[in-house]
C-alpha cells in the first residue's frame, strides 16, 4: 500500500486509517445522453443498521429519498463525486466513471481498509480493492452508495430542467427516451449534452457548431448529521 499523506478524522472515536473498514462504491449516470455521471463511496456504521437497504433500480423515488436520509444520518461517513460531461467526452464514459469512483473514495474522511466496487472493472485506488458482480444488490454499503449516487444525480437533472426545461431533463433524466431524444432533434443539443454519444453526436454533425461541454464542480463540503458529503473536483 502507498503511503499516504496523513488527513486527521473528525470522528474522534476513529483513527483515519481504522482497520476493518469497508466502503462500498457505485455510480449512477453511465448511459444517459447528458450530465455528469456520479459515484458515492459509503461506510456503514454496524452499530446504527440501516433497514430497506437495495439497488437504487429497484426502488421508487419516495423509498430512495427516505434512505438517502438514514444513510447520510447514519453512516459512519460519506462521499460523493462526479466527472463532468467534459471529462467524460475527453476520456470516455468508463474511464470518466473510474475518475468519478477514486475521488469518491479519496474524498472519504476515513481511510477504509477495504473497498468493494459494483460491477466487474475498479479504479485505480491505494487501497485493497475488489469488483463485486450485482454488488449493488448483494451488498449493503454498495447499496447505499448507489442510493446516494441516483439521488444526487437525480437532483442535478432537476437542477438542468429549471436551466434547459425544453429538454425535459427532470422527467428522463438525461436517458435516451423518445421523448428526449425527440427535443434533442428539435432543439439541438445544449451545453450539457455528451459529444461523444451516438445520438449528440448526430445532430452536431447535422448542426454546425455547438458550445463545449459543462466542466467540472468545485470541492464542495456538506456536514450532515453522522455523515460527511465531500464532492471532488
């Protein structure tokens, strides 16, 4: 393991580097046509059991929402990331969704000892690591950074509808519905629409120009209570 420059916890009942620790890893975002994709890293408090625990696909929107508020009051920390649709043209959507996962798991106030990832590919971290198939599904701190990860990204998209409300962003969320990709064709694509997907792509080429992609946030630190929300850049 590469050494790593000491970040004091601001649990006092826990060592940055607490042996034992697990976090969990997922993303939300990877198919839709526009904005960021997402990733949460979790680590679960055993002490403070969090019922109701699932992939976030599975859920409705009120079960998501009520969970992501027992996860950021429970758990014994949080974090949040992104890479910006600038990123993601730049690198493609896997490796703009790797970056997503290690500054989700770097932004963690505790350093795990242990970090499992949803789905088969990692990230490159400095911690032990381990991709786990429909980790999602199977396993509890996933689930509940892939709570975290859809909610978040869900109230970006809301955030694009009040920006762009021709596209129908809080509706679809960015996915390639009929709907969506019907205003893509009417109106173009806006400033947060991936360049680098099929059906943007398309209609750039049938329309001269188009303004570049949305960049990245700044680091953002949200106090919650027995959770920290750290978003990197």
């Amino acid at each position: 393991m590469r050494s790593r420059k000491f970040l004091k916890a601001e649990q006092a009942t826990l060592a940055w580097d607490a042996p034992g620790l697990v976090a969990g890893v997922d993303e939300a975002g990877r198919g839709p046509l526009a904005g960021p994709v997402v990733a949460a890293a979790v680590i679960l408090d055993d002490q403070r059991p969090i019922r109701g625990l699932a992939d976030s696909k599975t859920l409705t929107a009120l079960q998501r929402e009520r969970l992501n508020d027992q996860i950021l009051a429970r758990a014994l920390c949080c974090s949040i990331a992104q890479a910006s649709v600038e990123e993601i043209d730049t690198h493609n959507i896997l490796q703009a969704t790797m970056l997503a996962m290690r500054r989700a798991v770097e932004g963690l106030r505790l350093k795990p000892a242990k970090v499992l990832v949803d789905g088969n590919r990692l990230p490159t971290l400095d911690v032990l690591a381990e991709a786990v198939v429909k980790g999602d599904a199977r396993i509890k701190a996933i689930s509940a950074a892939s709570i975290l990860a859809k909610v978040y990204r869900d109230r970006l998209c809301e955030q694009l509808h009040a920006e762009f409300p021709l596209y129908g962003f809080a509706g679809h969320k960015g996915y390639s519905t009929p709907e969506h990709l019907e205003a893509l064709e009417r109106h173009g694509a806006c400033v947060h629409h991936r360049r680098s997907f099929s059906p943007v792509a398309a209609v750039l080429a049938r329309d001269s120009g188009g303004a570049a992609g949305i960049q990245g946030v700044g680091a953002i630190v949200v106090e919650a209570t027995g959770a920290l929300i750290r978003i990197a850049p």
